[in-house]
C-alpha cells in the first residue's frame, strides 16, 4: 500500500496535488485537494487489463474549461454544505427563515456557486499501513456561506485496503443547527469508457423512491418501484430501465433510516467481468445516469463523456430534507456531529 503526491496545477496562485493511493491487486485512486475530488480510479478487468472507470481530467485546468463550467457535472468532488436540491433555496430553522444562493432554476443545488468541490482543502494526513492506505482533508465552512448557518468543520477521509474498498467517510461539527448532507460526485463505467452503461446489469436493493416535481425537487411523496422500470431489486440492464424513460434517472431511492453500514446497490460489466458493490450508512442515494452530460467533454487520455456515458451513485441525506417531514437527520446540531460512511468495492466476476 502506497501514496504518492503529485502536482496537479494552480488554483488561484495556489498549487493543487494529486494523492495517488495504490494497493496490490492493481487499484489505483487519485484524489486531488481541489474539491476533495476524485480524479481517477483504474481497475483490472477479468483479463487483468487496468483501465480508468470514473469520469475525470489529469490537469486541475480542465475543471475551469469553459466547456465544463457550462455543463457542471460536478465530476468526483466532494459535494456540500448540502447535496441534491433545497427548494427555491429556502429553509426555517428555530422560526429563523435562510435564503441560499439559487442555482439550479430557482433552487439551490449541490452546496450553491462555491460549494465544497470548488474550494481548496486541507491536507491533514496520509497514512500508509499493510493492508489500508488512507488520505485525510478538512474544510472550514465559514458562518452564513453561500447562505448557510453555522461555522462547520469538515473531516473526509479516503482509504483504500487490499480488499479492493474504497471507503469513503465523513465528519462534521457545527455551532448553530444547519443542514449538513455529504456525498461524493464520481462518476463510473465499469467498462472503461469503451460503450455507454446501458449494458451494465443493476441492483438497487430499494422497494421505493422520492417523488420529484417538475424541477426535480422532492415534495414529500413516495413512489413504489413495483412494476416500475426503476424496480432494481431483482437487478436488469440498464437499457431495459432506460428504454421507458425520456431523460433517464435522477432518481433517490429509500433505504432503511438507521444509519447503519448496509449494501444497497451492484453493478456489473459482463464483458470486462467488472462489478461494483456500493455499501452506505444514509438513507438513501441519488442514482443519475448521466443523461445531460456533455459529449464536449473527454478525458486526455481519449476517453469519451456524454449523455449515458457513466453514472452516480450519490449517497446522501434526502434531498429537500430541511424542508420535509420525517426526513431523518436533515439538521446537524452543535454538539451532534455529522457522520457518513459509503463503500466502494470493486471485484471482477468470472
């Protein structure tokens, strides 16, 4: 198990690294320190042929082109103070109403203008044992930031063990009540970028997802996946979900709300042989499969983005949570610290 650090570009005058994690079997993750933000991640395919998995760039420069800028897939960053959207930016706390910055069509979306991805992170530790390697970043969220209550303190970790886990884990702490909902923002196709995901067979162990308005904003209503194209339980191809939908998924689904350490989906590439298992202590996750994703967009190497090029696997508080009844620790008080933990295991089938 090994971490290199490699430089990564300039942000403001200020030079970014890239963290290159390493084990064993031939995994390798690079997250840079702008946005906590997962660049790359290569895995062998059944064959042992290592290829990129996740959408990303290998210069910090391709993240201010304006061809991203304009289409914002947020690719691999580490997502807050709140991910998904608060409608029309409003929220009540303590009979106090916040207005947050609104950009996503009148609603706040994934932390606002200057959300965590878009900020340069401390580098805290790197620690390099036999079986684990692990890289730690914090962030100070100032008072009243992008709208938001509270100075918060966040703590991300990235490990990566010679069991083939990337394991992902939050802390946070605050001195006024405020929503705190952390996710991270990869983007995956497990056949390295060679066809788009209609092909990948999905399991998303959930009876039951969050229903949308006409902006996508949860209301409060639940909808059953029985009989629904977005009924994964039994796993299917994406194609046949995809083939009855107009814009494919963007889609919360519910799982069991007592934060504890569960899988919730799988994913597999039958070609490759490349699968994927996504366990998470949140209630739920934010599945999109990349429909408004831009064709502008590629990786140096050739690998070719677009609409149903990969997708996300976003686990999270509900979204609108601050504003839903029953949304299960939508708030973050001082002295009650945020935790968050979600594992991606990466395997190959024979």
């Amino acid at each position: 198990m090994k971490v290199e650090k490699i430089k990564f570009g300039t942000v403001e005058n200020n030079i970014v690294s890239l963290y290159q994690l390493s084990n064993k079997n031939g995994i390798v993750v690079k997250i840079s320190n702008y946005g906590a933000t997962i660049t790359s991640i290569l895995t062998p395919d059944n064959k042992g042929n290592s290829r990129e998995i996740t959408c990303g760039f290998e210069r910090v420069d391709r993240y201010f082109s304006e061809e991203y800028k304009n289409n914002a897939p947020y690719f691999g960053g580490t997502v807050g103070r709140c991910a998904s959207r608060i409608h029309e930016g409003k929220f009540t706390i303590d009979d106090k109403t916040y207005n947050l910055v609104g950009n996503d069509r009148g609603n706040h979306l994934h932390g606002g203008t200057q959300g965590f991805d878009r900020r340069i992170w401390n580098v805290q530790k790197c620690n390099e044992e036999q079986d684990q390697v692990t890289l730690i970043m914090s962030l100070h969220s100032l008072d009243m930031e992008e709208g938001y209550p509270g100075n918060v303190i966040v703590v991300t970790s990235f490990t990566l063990t010679n069991n083939n886990e990337l394991i992902i884990s939050y802390e946070a702490d605050t001195d006024k009540a405020t929503p705190i909902s952390l996710t991270n923002h990869s983007y995956f196709n497990l056949s390295g970028f060679r066809e788009t995901v209609h092909d990948h067979k999905v399991n998303i162990y959930s009876d039951a997802f969050l229903e949308g308005d006409e902006k996508g904003v949860p209301q409060g209503g639940v909808v059953k996946v029985e009989g629904r194209p977005e009924d994964f339980r039994k796993g299917k191809l994406l194609k046949e979900a995809l083939d009855h939908m107009e814009t494919g998924f963007d889609h919360y689904f519910l799982f069991s709300k007592d934060f504890k350490l569960k899988k919730v989906a799988s994913f597999e590439h039958s070609e490759s042989g490349r699968c994927m298992d996504v366990s998470t202590t949140e209630p739920g996750m934010l599945f999109y499969s990349g429909y408004f994703t831009s064709d502008l967009l590629k990786r140096e190497n050739g690998d070719q983005y677009g609409r149903y090029k990969a997708f996300c696997c976003e686990t999270h508080r509900y979204p609108n949570g601050v504003n839903l009844d029953g949304a299960p620790k939508a708030i973050t008080h001082p002295g009650e610290p945020y935790t968050s933990k979600t594992i991606f295991k990466f395997y190959t089938s024979n």
